[in-house]
C-alpha cells in the first residue's frame, strides 16, 4: 500500500523528521495523516496492497481520496469506503488523480455535472471558467468557496464559477 507517510510513523503518534517535513512544508495537511493511519489500520481487514492514496482533500460534507488506483480502495461492494467513512464520521469520495482535470472536478461535484470548461485568454492573463446549469447552484455538494478554491487547485490558474 502506498500512503504519503512512512510506516513507523503511521503507527506511533510521533512523526519523523521527514512525514514531520512533508506536514510543516504543507504538501500534506492534518486529514492526509488522518485518512493515512485510518487506512493502515484497515489493511488488516482488508486486502489493500495495490492501494495508493496521494492527498486528501476534506470539505464540510466529505473527505475527498485522490488515488491512483481508486477501485483498490473502494473495495469490494464499497466496504472499505463504508468501513473508513464511519470511522472518520464523513463520507468517503474517491477520485482518480491519474484523470483529466474536468472528470476529477465531476467527481468532485457530484451529484452537479459541469457543462463545460473555457480557457479565455485576455491581456492580464488566463482564466478558466467552469459552466454549470443554474439549477444545479442550489446542489452543490459543498459551499461555492469550497468549489472555486478546489477548482483553482486543480486548474493552477484563475478561476471562476459559471451558472447559466
């Protein structure tokens, strides 16, 4: 199983000077710990070899698994989602991070379907607009903030939020 910390320190509530690094450097943050030792006691139960976590992403709602290989970690039947959202009191997405940026960002919104994604090129820089239906605003899964900040992540560039 590949997980973003070390084995030792998934284990022992003392991290070490690299898993200690990766957290003050922030490219991991408080849930990525978490969900890593959630998953490492679970890997007793459950067979998750060819399962990888690369980050976390938690909302007000639910934690967000960006994996390589997603169906390892969903589990048969969905029981290793159902077995670690319990656990963690949230629901469980997991999103392949090997996917395009628009399906991630699908999966990231569901039940909310984006339209459609525009790069538009103006003279003080790039901007992606994301289109969605206006009657899809009031079903969004997480907050507008929540979405945009997600969004720009993904996208590395400004953006905003379209509903037409």
């Amino acid at each position: 199983m590949e997980l973003p910390f070390c084995p030792k320190c998934l284990e022992s509530p003392v991290l070490c000077g690299a898993c200690r690094a990766k957290l003050d450097g922030g490219t991991l943050g408080g849930s990525d710990l978490l969900v890593s030792r959630e998953l490492h006691a679970l890997r007793r139960d459950y067979p998750l070899e060819d399962a990888s976590l690369d980050c976390v992403v938690e909302t007000d709602s639910f934690y967000a698994l960006f994996s390589r290989t997603p169906s390892a970690l969903i589990g048969k039947g969905g029981r290793v989602v159902k077995r670690l959202g319990d656990k963690l009191h949230k629901r469980v997405k997991v999103i392949d991070s090997s996917a395009p940026a628009e399906a991630q960002l699908n999966e990231f919104l569901l039940p909310v379907r984006v339209q459609g994604v525009n790069r538009v090129y103006r003279s003080c820089g790039e901007t992606v607009k994301i289109r969605f239906s206006r009657f899809d605003q009031k079903r969004l899964p997480v907050k507008e903030a929540a979405a945009l900040a997600f969004a720009r992540k993904l996208y590395a560039a400004d953006t905003e939020l379209v509903f037409e």
